[in-house]
C-alpha cells in the first residue's frame, strides 16, 4: 500500500480493520488495510478488488470512528 501511496518513511502508521458479523461481531467477514499519514492526519483505507456486499454501511461507520479516535482529520478511500 505504501508504494500506491506517496508517503514518507518514518511519517505513517499502518493499520488492519476487519469487518465483522454475526452475533456480537463473531466472525470475520473482511480485512481492511489502512494507513494514516501522521503530519497531514489523513487516513487511507484500501479497498482493492472486493465486492460492495463486503463493504456495509456499518463497516463504513466503524472505519470513520476508529480513524476519528486515531486522530485523523480526513478519510481517503482507494
């Protein structure tokens, strides 16, 4: 992910969120990679190659507040 995006070696964290499902997020529906650039805050989820059924609304959430308390200011999804 780091060769897709233009980062500088030092000034990000890399992070892996997972979709989960079932009775009390159970099972694993998907994996997420995501990197968060410390000096301008943004935040990058990878999406790749998956299908929307993957990717719920309350994935979606879930990624945005996790970022949020991760100190992000912005969301990129690629």
């Amino acid at each position: 992910m780091t060769s897709v995006i233009k980062v500088r070696e030092g000034r990000f964290r890399v992070y892996e969120l997972d979709s989960r499902i079932g009775l009390n997020g159970s099972k694993s529906l998907e994996s997420f990679d995501c990197l968060m650039e410390t000096e301008s805050k943004r935040f990058f989820v990878w999406l790749g190659d998956i299908t929307i059924d993957k990717f719920t609304k309350s994935t979606f959430l879930n990624i945005v507040q996790f970022a949020e308390k991760a100190g992000a200011s912005s969301m990129v999804i690629v």
